[in-house]
C-alpha cells in the first residue's frame, strides 16, 4: 500500500484518494473529486455513438449510418462530448463524473476504457460503471456516458451588465 497523497487540483476540481491508496493498481477511475469555488457544473445529457440532435419520437433509420461495433461507437461517443465540453467552456480535464451504462460490459468495457484513457490523456475522473438491458435511444447501441464537468468560473464583466 502507498501513503495516500494530498489533494492534486486538476482544472476547477481536486482529486481526492483515502486508505487502500495504492500507485501499483491501475484504475480508470479515482475515488472522489472536490468541486472547487467558483467553477460551474455543466451536466452533460447522455452521450453515444448515435447523431446527437435526432427527432423524439425515434426513426430507427436515422440511427442506420451509425457504427455498430463497440470501437467506432466509443470514437463517435467521445467526439459528441468533445463537442458538448466546448460548447459548455469546458476541457477534457474539466471532467469530474462519468457514469457509464453499457449493454454488455464483458464485450464493451476494454474497448471503451482503452479508448477513454487515451482521450482523458493522463486526467481520470470519478466514474460508476453500470449494466442495463438497453439504451432507449436505438437497441443497437452499445454504451451511452452520463458525464459532469467543472466548468472555470466566468467572469463578469460589468459593461455586459451582468450581476
């Protein structure tokens, strides 16, 4: 076991490790994340490998270009939140929370946890994997990302008026 290490700040957050610590266990999660002041949380809406603005109810043909392996979902997956961040203000590091759902986590957790280590590159936030038995999207997706971020606090500027 190692000495648990002091709180790293990482964007607008610290990651936070307790008893069991240990640098030799390679994780693609960390136990707690601390929001710090002033940031802003961004909640970011269910991301997959599916066309992000599609019509409610759902046309299962809108959904047929998109890839059905578990590797061309994820890169789809990963591109939509990217977009989402930087829509937001935020960064890859700005990531405090994932909670995956998958469909069948024994055929898609390596592939998806390969594809996040290299996306994160080196940042590993809080996460909760869980299985489902599918997403209401279209039941040919694979996994879909639930994902908070810690967006930097604006600043206000008084000539804008805002309070």
């Amino acid at each position: 076991m190692s000495q648990v290490p002091a709180p790293q700040r990482v964007g607008q957050a610290d990651i936070i490790h307790h008893e069991g610590y240990d640098t030799g266990i390679v994780s693609p999660f960390v136990p707690a994340m601390r929001v710090v002041s002033p940031a802003r949380l961004v909640f970011i809406s269910g991301v997959t490998g599916a066309p992000v603005y599609h019509d409610h109810p759902h046309i299962p043909a809108v959904f047929d270009a998109m890839p059905m392996d578990a590797a061309g979902q994820v890169a789809n997956a990963f591109e939509h939140l990217d977009l989402a961040l930087a829509a937001a203000g935020c960064g890859r590091s700005d990531v405090v929370n994932m909670i995956r759902f998958f469909t069948d986590v024994d055929a898609d957790q390596d592939v998806v946890n390969a594809h996040q280590k290299e996306w994160f590159g080196g940042h590993i936030p809080t996460s909760t994997t869980v299985e489902v038995t599918r997403l209401a999207t279209d039941p040919r997706l694979r996994f879909e990302f639930h994902v908070v971020a810690a967006a930097p606090a604006e600043d206000p500027s008084p000539a804008e008026g805002r309070a």
